[in-house]
C-alpha cells in the first residue's frame, strides 16, 4: 500500500486506532491469522499497514511534533485531548493562560459548517470560538487577534514540521507514491 500524499497518511494512521473494536491497532492478530491462511490482503492489509505508519511515527517524530500531529488530525478523543492539553503548556505567548488555552483548543478543533455544530465531528460549544471570552482584562481586541494569529502560526509550523518529517519517514520506507511528470 502507498499513500497519495502525507497528510492522508498520517489522517489514515491516527484513525487506525479507532476503527476497530478493541482501541488500539491489533495487527498482532492479524499476522498470526495470515500464517495460517495465507497473505494480508485488502483492508487488513490496508488496516496493518495504517497501524505500522502509527507505530513508526510515534517513535521516530520528535515528541512536540508527534502532539503537534495527534492534536491536528486524530480522531482519538483521549489521546487529542492529551495532545492538546500539552501543546498549551509548550507553546509561547504572552497572552494569559487561559487565552492560550481557548486558542490552542480551537485551533485544534476548528468549527465547522452545519446547523449549530450538528455534524459529525467534533465541535465545541459556540461561545469557545468567540474571541471575546478567552480574554477578562479588557485587552484590546487588535491584541487579542495578534496573539491568536501568533499562536495558530506557531501551532501550524509545528505540524508542518512534523508533516515533512513524516513524509521523510514515509518516503524512506517506500510508501509515498511518487509523480512522475
């Protein structure tokens, strides 16, 4: 299996966990089945190969990178909400504690389109994307939106990081596709 491009990659990589029954990637159960019935194939193929690319991410990306990622695209809520919670305490900004918190979760878990966040993913409450509450000392509101475009910058630079290192990684292994021209 190769993947179009890095994000799907690491998108199909960090939803591995999740797609099946038990939590975590089981391909251990899927190698010994094979032995006795033949070759991996199809979405078990598919399947083992997404957890492989977990499993060599999270141990080959730096740690800042990895959360960078896991904050960005899992579907985890456990381990996003980790991510996250981390990510506030790492990242530089003189906004107060609770600002960064407010940015660094929306940025996160940005809104989405729908009829008051009524879709399938993951949405906060709309009073989480108002700038205005993330911030009780009356800052002005230029502030505001240059510490939030501050910290988004900061937060997207990491995961661009981490997505060329992922890619680097991923290519290495031979499974990017490559285009020829």
């Amino acid at each position: 299996m190769t993947y179009r491009n890095v994000v799907a990659a690491v998108v199909r990589a960090l939803a591995a966990e999740t797609i099946n029954s038990a939590g975590g990637c089981d391909f251990e159960p899927k190698v010994q089945c094979a032995k006795q019935k033949g070759e991996i194939v199809g979405k078990e193929a598919a399947l083992l190969t997404d957890c492989w690319v977990f499993g060599r991410l999270h141990k080959q990306l730096a740690p800042q990178l990895w959360r960078a990622l896991v904050a960005k695209y899992s579907t985890h809520d456990e381990r996003k909400h980790s991510a996250i919670l981390q990510l506030i305490n790492t990242v530089q900004s003189p906004a107060t504690k609770r600002f960064r918190e407010c940015a660094v979760l929306t940025w996160a878990i940005p809104q989405v389109a729908g009829i008051q966040g009524k879709r399938s993913a993951a949405v906060l409450p709309a009073g989480w994307y108002d700038i205005t509450n993330w911030d009780n000392d009356g800052k002005p509101e230029s502030t505001r939106y240059r510490w939030r475009s501050s910290i988004r910058k900061a937060l997207d630079n990491q995961v661009n990081e981490a997505l060329a290192a992922a890619h680097e990684i991923l290519e290495a292994e031979g499974l990017m596709e490559s285009c020829a021209a």
